[in-house]
C-alpha cells in the first residue's frame, strides 16, 4: 500500500489530496517510510526535513480542513538536489568544503515549489558542485535503485534515485551538460533541461553560467511539464530569464501526429553507442512514426566533438568561480573534482577560444535543424548505468581520458551549448534489466512541443509502469 | 601544439598558484593533453564564421534589483 502510494505521480497525488482521498500526512508518512526501508542504501538524500516535513503536512490538512484555496502542489512532497538554497537548512553542495553552510533564503525555484503549495521532504545527493567525477562522495556513494553496483549518472544522483524509486513524489535537479537527464535515463526516470533563460538560478551554486538549467526529474511527462509551469519565469533576479511563451502544459495530449522529427544519426549511429540502446531508440522513433509523426534521419556531423567543447567551456567557467577556494584549500576537494578544476585552469586560452567558435559552430548546426525538424531524437546516453567501480579507476592515458570524459558527454551537451530544452524518459530496458533513456530536444522556449512528443512516447508504450527491485 | 610533459604541467600549476596532491600530477597531464588532442584537431574545421558568443538571448531584461 505504502508503495502503491509512493508511486502515484505528483499530478495523481495533488489531485487525490485536493479530493481529501488522501491526506497530505499520510503521503509524507509514506515517503519517509520508503526513504528509511531504501536510503541507507541507495543515498539519495544528504538531508531528509523530517519533522519539517510532518508539521507542513498537517498544516496543509488543516488549511484542506478549513477549505483555503490550494496550489497545484498542495500537499504533494518534493525534493531538490542539495544545489539549490533552502532558508535554515544546509545546503552542501556534495562539498565537504559546504557541510555546514546554512543559507538564509530559499532558492528561487524552491520558493515557487512551496509557493505552490509542494511540501520539501529534503536535499539530495549530488557530484562535488555539480561537476562530475567524485571518486568519494562525503555524504554516501550514490546507487542505481535498479542494480545497486550500477552508477546513478550524475550530477544530480540523488534527484534520479529519488524519482525512480519513489522516495519522493517529484524531484529537482540542475543541468548543466547533462546534469538531469544523464541520471533521468540511468536511473529510469523523466528528466527536462528547460531552455536556457526560462528557469531562474536565483539561489543555485553555479557550475557554469553559460549553461545552467534548473530542471525536474519526475516519473511522468506530465510531472515534468507540472514542475515546469510552476518554477519558470523572470524572478527580477537574473536578467537573462524571460517569460515561458506557451504554458508547458498546453499540447501535452496533442499526440504525436503532424510532429517532424530529425533522428541524430551521429548519436545513433555512433561506434560509441551500444547495440541495445542504439536499437531502443530506433523503435522509440518507430513508435512515434506510427503515431503520425514525420521521422527522418539527420546530420549534425560536429556533435562528436562536443564533448570536449563542452569540458573545455563550462569547466573553465566552473574553475573561475572555485579558483580561490581550490588555492587555498585544494586538499579539501575530492581529487576527481580537483583535478577536473585544476586541468581546465590550466586550458591554454587559445584552446578555449577554439571551444568558444566550436560551440557557436555546433549550436548553428543544431538551431538550423530544429529550424527544420519540431524535435530531434537520440539516445540520452552510449551505454545503460556503467559500474560505479569503472568510473573509480585511475585516469592512465591520453587517449583514455578523452573516452572517459568527452565521448559519452557529446550525447547531452549539444543542448546545453545551444541553450536548447532537451529531454530524457525512459525507451526500453537492457537484457541486464538497466533503463536505457531516450532523449528529444527542442527549440528554444518551445518547451510545449518537447512535451508533447515525449508524452505521446509515453503514453504509446508501458515502460514507465516498470519499478526498480525494491520490494515493499 | 605538442604534447605537455608532467613537469611543464607541474610549472604551470605552480605559476597559476593552484595545488597539486598525491596522484593529480599524472592525471591532469593526462586530461590536459586529451584536450590537446581534440581541441587542436578543430584547427582542421571551417570556424571562420563561428563568432564565439554565450547561448544568451538577444533582448536581456533589465538589470537585476
């Protein structure tokens, strides 16, 4: 039972919790019940507000009780990558160098999730400030609820865990080159990357400026479009922001029908790419074929490379806002983190001015074919959830660095370097029963269309019916 | 650009004033060279038209409070 309520969607539980069906502490109970059966294991919370959490739900029962006007969350408990401010609570960024700082103020984005009535259950887990990389994480080593010796993808872990696994109703985390829907699809869940100026960072520890994307992890196209409407917008904070153009929320039940969609033939295709992914994506783009979509190859022939773009980028931006931290407290990082921090501080700026033109070149690429296409389509990722000890191993070549940190990163961050929404659900599972994570990219704060052929993906085929191993 | 050896990378550390502990050394000169390899291969690209410039939108807001 507890389950069974555990994994409604957030939509689902608003609506039974406006209906009096369920009671908001009831929802929490079963949450907490969940995450103490699950996360000694799994870690997906460096904090959990429990008694927080219990006291805002009976308040929202009363306020029920009393008939107030609710907001689209009211009641429902959520999450947030431990990115992201929360007044009074600790927010540490996956940093021992952040295990004791406690802001003042909520996160922009938080604040308009419990504005809306949403209910926060706690901070999750994440990568050492959002990078990837940790080889140690100081608040417990993540693990994928579908095989616990599996990586979770990063950077926001523990927002994917708890999506997945239902330990909580819906979840936020932060997307840099992939930060959302790398776990989104290793973990199982539905992970957006809104536009770049939709969401406010208000709040949120930068990674790279260029590029940060607060966004959901939910597990349904739905919840992903519901969280959407509720955190985008201008907060008077962040000039770059502007207004959502179409609600989110507006074509969601559209289908697919009438849709153009480009299939990413260098993703696809790519000898990086395992068999198995590459085969669920292709039936993902059958299945939308057959529900009236126009499905044609194209060619973006620089997207291999944007990858090492990407690192030569957003890493520079990230080491110039940590370089008089990591000078004068270097020891303090993990080393994975370090070293990824130390190396790009070292980048010869012409190298870096290369990345800059290749990112304007590769964003080109991708604006002219969404000028052509409504969505593009590929694989979230080469592979399903590699083992947490392959990423552990030390760095002993050229040649393996460049596979270890630029290839896999080119699937999701031609996105991020055209500033475009993306998102990833999942599209079929592994023999070795591992979600393998279909992504769809859109255009520019047309989050509307993304969603609506994701949700007409969704609704065709059952794979999100499909939960983790944890019984009870 | 040809490849950096450990020591040019440990005197490059050094002059940006940033530390190197147990085990970096190697794997940073690792790193730094693989972005050697593909960034220098872009030399090869057609970039004259590509103006570097952020994924901002052209009409910013105004300036926060």
């Amino acid at each position: 039972m507890t389950a069974d309520l555990a994994y409604r969607t957030a939509t689902d539980l608003a609506g039974l919790i406006r209906a009096r069906t369920v009671s908001p502490v009831e929802v929490v109970q079963a949450y907490l019940a969940r995450i103490d059966r699950w996360d000694g294991t799994l870690r997906a919370y460096v904090t959990v507000c429990r008694e927080r959490a219990l006291d805002e739900a009976r308040a929202a029962e009363q306020a029920l009780g009393h008939g107030a006007p609710v907001g689209p969350l009211h009641g429902v408990p959520f999450a947030v990558k431990d990115q992201f401010d929360t007044a009074g609570i600790r927010t540490t960024s996956g940093s021992r160098l952040h295990a004791d700082r406690v802001p003042a103020e909520d996160a922009t984005v938080v604040a308009r999730l419990r504005a809306a009535g949403g209910i926060l259950l706690g901070k999750l887990n994440l990568t050492e400030f959002a990078l990837g990389g940790t080889l140690t994480y100081p608040f417990g080593q993540p693990r994928n609820p579908w095989d616990q010796t599996r990586e979770t993808g990063g950077s926001s872990s523990g927002s994917g865990i708890a999506a997945a696994a239902a330990l909580a109703a819906a979840t936020l985390g932060e997307d840099t080159g992939g930060s959302v829907r790398s776990p989104a699809s290793w973990c199982g869940a539905v992970g957006l990357r809104p536009t770049w100026g939709l969401v406010p960072r208000a709040g949120c520890v930068p990674v790279a400026w260029s590029m940060d994307a607060p966004g959901p992890l939910t597990r349904s196209v739905e919840d992903a479009a519901l969280l959407l409407s509720i955190i985008a917008g201008p907060d008077g904070r962040d000039r770059w922001l502007q207004p959502a153009r179409t609600d989110p929320r507006a074509d969601l039940e559209r289908g697919a029908g009438g849709l153009s969609i480009g299939v990413v033939t260098a993703l696809v295709n790519s000898p990086d790419t395992d068999a198995e992914v590459r085969g669920a994506v292709r039936a993902a783009a059958e299945t939308l074929r057959g529900l009236g979509g126009r499905v044609e190859d194209v060619d973006l022939p620089l997207l291999p490379i944007a990858g090492a773009v990407f690192m030569a980028l957003a890493d520079g931006e990230a080491a110039a806002w940590h370089h008089p931290t990591l000078a004068a407290r270097g020891a303090d990082y993990d080393p994975g983190t370090r070293r990824r921090l130390v190396t790009a501080a070292l980048l010869p700026a012409t190298l870096a001015q290369q990345a800059a033109r290749a990112r304007a070149a590769i964003r080109a690429q991708v604006w002219d074919a969404l000028a052509r296409y409504d969505v593009l389509l590929a694989p979230t990722g080469p592979t399903a959830a590699p083992p947490i000890a392959a990423a552990q191993a030390p760095i002993v070549s050229r040649a393996e660095a460049g596979r270890r940190f630029f290839n896999r990163r080119s699937y999701t961050t031609p996105a991020s370097l055209a500033g475009v929404p993306a998102l990833s659900l999942p599209c079929g599972f592994t023999v070795g029963g591992l979600p393998i994570g279909l992504q769809l990219i859109g255009r520019r704060f047309d989050e509307a269309t993304l969603l609506r052929a994701a949700r007409a993906y969704e609704r065709a085929t059952d794979w999100r019916a499909r939960r983790p191993p944890l019984p009870g | 650009m040809t490849e950096l050896t450990p020591d040019q990378v440990q005197a490059l550390a050094a002059a940006a004033g940033l530390p190197l502990h147990d085990g970096d050394l190697a794997e940073v000169t690792h790193r730094l060279n693989a972005f050697v390899d593909v960034l220098g291969a872009l030399a090869a690209i057609d970039l004259a038209a590509a103006e570097p410039a952020p994924a901002a939108p052209p009409d910013p807001g105004p300036a926060p409070r």
